[in-house]
C-alpha cells in the first residue's frame, strides 16, 4: 500500500493554559476523503489551520508525502500542495471563470513584441479542467458574482486540481448552500477525490459526512474520540462519539 499522504502524530496546541488540542493522531491517504466531526471548540478548526500553515503547533509531528512538514504560513502551505476553502471563497467575483483560474498564472503571448493574454489558450485549458472534472458552467465568460454558490466552489476546487494541488481542506463548504447545489457539490468533492487528491471536510451536517466520506473522524475536546470507516459505522453512534456517550458507555463497561 502506497504511504499516507499526510500523517499527523501527536499534534498539541496550546494557547496559553489553554490546550485545543491534546494529541491528534490520524492519517490521510491519497484520493480519501475524511469527514472531520465534533462540537463547537472541540479543535477542528485549529488542527485544520495548523495544517493549512495557519499556525504552528505546539508539539506533534507532520508528514506530507513522507516528509517532515511543518508550514509557517498558507503561502508555504499552498506551495507545497495544500490549500483551504472556506464559505467565503477567494474568487474574484467582479471578473469571469477564466480570468479566476489563471489569476496570477496568465498565459501571454508575443504581439509586435509586446506581451498580450492569450485569452483562446487560457480558455481551452479551462474547458478541458471543467471537463475532466464533470462540472458544467453555462458560458466561461461570466462574471462569477453572477453564478451559483455551488458553481463557484467547483471553480475553486477545480482550480487547485489544475495547478497540481494534493490535500484541499474545506471548513464548512456547505453551510449557505441549497439542496441541490449541496448535491453537486459533494459530486465535485468525490470527482476531486478520483483524481488522488486528499480531502478533509469539516461540517456539522452528519448526512453530509455519510454521503462523501470514506473515514469519519471525530474530534472531541482536542483528542481523537472516533476515526472510523463510513460503511463501518452509522450516525447514532457518531454522534456518541461526539458527546462523549461511547466514553462513558466504554467507561461504565470496563468497570463492571
């Protein structure tokens, strides 16, 4: 089996005398996607911004494709193939599909000397990423502010699978979405996945996780309380593990 994509042993971050995370310990493989779970303040948005280069941890060791890793900022994240999105997306809305997925990384092209956008080969690059993502936007030529939220997170995540991006966290992707674009979006998220891209998800919504998970690992007060496969497991023992009931059930058991 190939080695783990990413690998977090032992990560604690204390802030203070404050501890948000104890000692998280999971894996995550290429092409996989985990669904990070827990309570309000349990720690996942901590541990995802430490991973994204956020922050740094306070002890614990990383691995990403077999290195030492640890990012002192998201522009070192980013380089090394990590990225976040978050609800409030970093699409520029005022300029269309196009020019969002080559901002910073236009293709030029010589005209009486003088470098120009070559807007036909920056098009034909982005039909083609649309296309072996499944994802369909009515015209490539619309202003982003004019399309739907699950259109616009497809565009993102799309982008970073063209410009070779390998673990996309996403915090909440969901939250402002209808039904239908929620649909597409968990579409996308697998159709990322194919494409041996590592995803973390954290969302609120356990239907969600089962629908696009492959693991579910749940975080609860700044230690791991659950890292279980989808298929082996179900939401009403989910959410024990989420309030602490398995705790106290596996607690009373040894006991007796």
């Amino acid at each position: 089996m190939d080695q783990p994509l990413l690998v977090l042993d032992n990560i604690r971050k204390s802030y203070g005398a404050i501890e948000a995370l104890k000692g998280v310990s999971f894996t995550v493989n290429k092409g996989e996607v985990i669904a990070l779970l827990g309570d309000n303040g349990a720690g996942k948005s901590t541990l995802v911004k430490i991973i994204a280069g956020g922050q740094e941890p306070t002890s614990g060791r990383i691995l990403f494709e077999g290195q030492e890793y640890r990012a002192k900022s998201p522009a070192e994240g980013k380089a090394a193939g990590i990225e976040t999105v978050y609800q409030d997306l970093s699409l520029c809305t005022n300029v269309d599909v196009v020019a969002n997925f080559f901002m910073g990384r236009e293709i030029t092209r010589k005209f009486l000397g003088i470098p120009i956008l070559d807007e036909k080969a920056m098009e034909a690059a982005v039909t083609k990423a649309m296309a072996n993502a499944g994802t369909r936007i009515p015209s490539l030529r619309t202003n982003v502010e004019n399309l739907s939220g699950g259109q616009r997170q497809a565009i993102e995540l799309n982008r970073f699978v063209h410009w070779g991006g390998k673990l996309v966290l996403l915090d909440e992707p969901f939250a402002a979405l209808g039904v239908e674009q929620t649909r597409r979006g968990l579409e996308t998220i697998r159709q990322v996945a194919s494409q041996g891209i590592g995803v973390i998800i954290i969302t609120h919504i356990m239907q969600q996780a089962f629908q696009v998970a492959d693991r579910i690992v749940v975080i609860r007060q700044g230690v791991v309380a659950g890292d279980v496969r989808t298929q082996d497991t179900n939401p009403d023992d989910v959410i024990k593990m989420i309030t602490g009931e398995s705790l106290a059930v596996s607690g009373t058991a040894a006991r007796t």
